[in-house]
C-alpha cells in the first residue's frame, strides 16, 4: 500500500497538529508548568526529564515530516524493517516509526 497525495496531506497536518500539541507542552514545561497531558507521555519514558521526552517526540514529528515533505517512500514503513505501516495506525500516529512487532520488542 503506497499513500496518495490525500491521504499524505491529511496525515501531514495530522502530524503538524500533534506538533503544535506537543511544542505547546514543551514552552509550558520550560516555564515551570507541570501541564495533566504531560503524565501519559511521561509514562511512556520513566526515568527521562520532561522536556527531554518532549524534545525527543518532537523531533520524531519533523524526521517524519521531512520525510512526507521529500516525497521519501521510507514514511509509513518501519524504520527497522521496512514493513509497511497500516494506514490505521497511520491514521492513529502519523509520526509511528516502528511495526508492531519493533515498537513492542525493540530492534531485532
């Protein structure tokens, strides 16, 4: 399943939303806020500073950005694998990078 140029500009300004989103959080966060969307993303990554989890999501946003931007066939594949996404997980995270089975496991 290759994406059409609809269905890449609805997943783009998906994605750009979500950037919007999360740039928001982060200037909330660097002003010594502790916003209630910031729990679920922190969850995610224990350990790890706010605005580093912040960071680290926003520049997933802009790689797979660029890569629609490009016309880069490697967005809607697993970075490890190069398994195709699902156009609903798509749909979901347009930033999604991994398969199912790597975004569980890790890297093979």
């Amino acid at each position: 399943m290759r994406l059409d140029s609809a269905t890449l500009a609805r997943l783009r300004r998906h994605l750009m939303h979500r950037g919007q989103a999360l740039a928001t959080l982060l200037a909330e966060v660097l002003a010594g806020k502790r916003p209630p969307q910031l729990a679920e993303l922190l969850a995610q990554k224990p350990g790890k500073r706010p605005e580093d989890v912040l960071r680290l999501a926003l520049a997933q946003i802009e790689d797979r950005r660029r890569l629609i931007d490009a016309g880069d066939d490697r967005y809607g594949r697993c970075d490890v694998c190069a398994a195709e996404l699902t156009l609903t997980t798509l749909a979901e995270m347009p930033w999604a990078d991994r398969c199912v089975t790597h975004a569980i496991f890790g890297e093979a």
